[in-house]
C-alpha cells in the first residue's frame, strides 16, 4: 500500500480554514426515494446528490416491518462506525501509528414502546448506544500514544459529537 501522507494533505486545508472559516462550512445531504410510495416497509436512500450509490431501507420488526434490508436504525449504527473508523484511521496516520487490525462495532437499544405509542413515559429514539474498537497496532507503540489516539478520536468524530450533542432539527413539511 502506498504511504499517505495526511499532514502534507491537510496542512493548505488548515492555513485556507484559519485565514477564511466560511471556507470550512462543508453541506452533507441524503435523500430518500422510492418505488412505491404505498409500501410502508421499503424505499433507498441517496447518501449524497447526484450519488450512483442507492442504500436499500426496511422497516425494523419490531414495528411490524420485514427487517429484509438495514432499517433506520441500522444505518444510524452504520454513521457511527464509519465515522469512528475514519476518525481513527487519520488520527492514526497523523500520530504514525502503524495500524494492523481495525474493527469498529456500534450496537443502539431502542424501547419501540415509545414509537408505536405503547408506553408514554418511554421516549422515542436510542435509550443507548455502545461503540466497541477492535485495534492492533505494530508492535512497541506506546500507551501513551494510544491514549492520545483515543482522545483524539473521541473529539474529532463528527457522528459522535453530533449524536453527544445534538443540532436542532426542523422538519417542514410540503403537501402537494
């Protein structure tokens, strides 16, 4: 594999962002779509315009769904991971840290009580979520880097702090 050198990508990126911030506001968008907007249990979703990429979508069964294709949920789990991954990956590569393996596991417990207006007092969304790394390193790293690796990624993960912290939403709705 080729070495990538990510501070020598970075470093214009940095000097453009601390002399012009506007530059740094960065838009992601997805967008859902579907065959037949009748059928409660499947549609896809674009993760970018104009992407070639269709994410096929189902229905958890613990809602009355298929669970036939990653729900809601699961690509909710799927951010994360991807995100703590990449994360890791540059910080990794910044602090020259030679990884070997790398497995990064998101589990999220829902009370769908809440959901289908079962239980009140139960709220609708994750009650939990768990992010489990699996690394190896070469070895002769340091702890003291490895710690700095986690801190580092525990700050930079965009998915996690959104999820730790979150945006207000607004939802507007357009009936034709």
């Amino acid at each position: 594999m080729q070495t990538i050198n990510l501070k020598q990508i970075q470093q214009p990126l940095r000097r453009q962002y601390l002399t012009s911030p506007d530059t740094a506001q960065v838009v992601d968008q997805a967008y859902t779509c579907g065959i037949d907007a009748a059928d409660p249990f499947h549609f896809t979703v674009k993760p970018m315009p104009d992407s070639e990429v269709e994410i096929p979508v189902g229905v958890h069964h613990a809602v009355g769904g298929l669970h036939d294709a990653p729900t809601p949920g699961d690509i909710l789990c799927a951010a994360l991971a991807a995100c703590q991954d990449s994360s890791i990956r540059m910080v990794a590569n910044l602090l020259n840290i030679e990884l070997e393996h790398l497995e990064v596991n998101v589990t999220g417990n829902v009370d769908v009580r809440g959901t289908l207006a079962v239980d009140a007092n139960v709220p609708v969304g994750f009650q939990s979520m768990r992010c489990e790394v699996n690394l190896r390193v070469k070895a002769g790293t340091s702890a003291k880097l490895l710690d700095k690796l986690e801190q580092a990624v525990q700050q930079c993960c965009v998915v996690q702090q959104t999820l730790q912290n979150p945006p207000k939403i607004k939802t507007r709705f357009m009936v034709e």
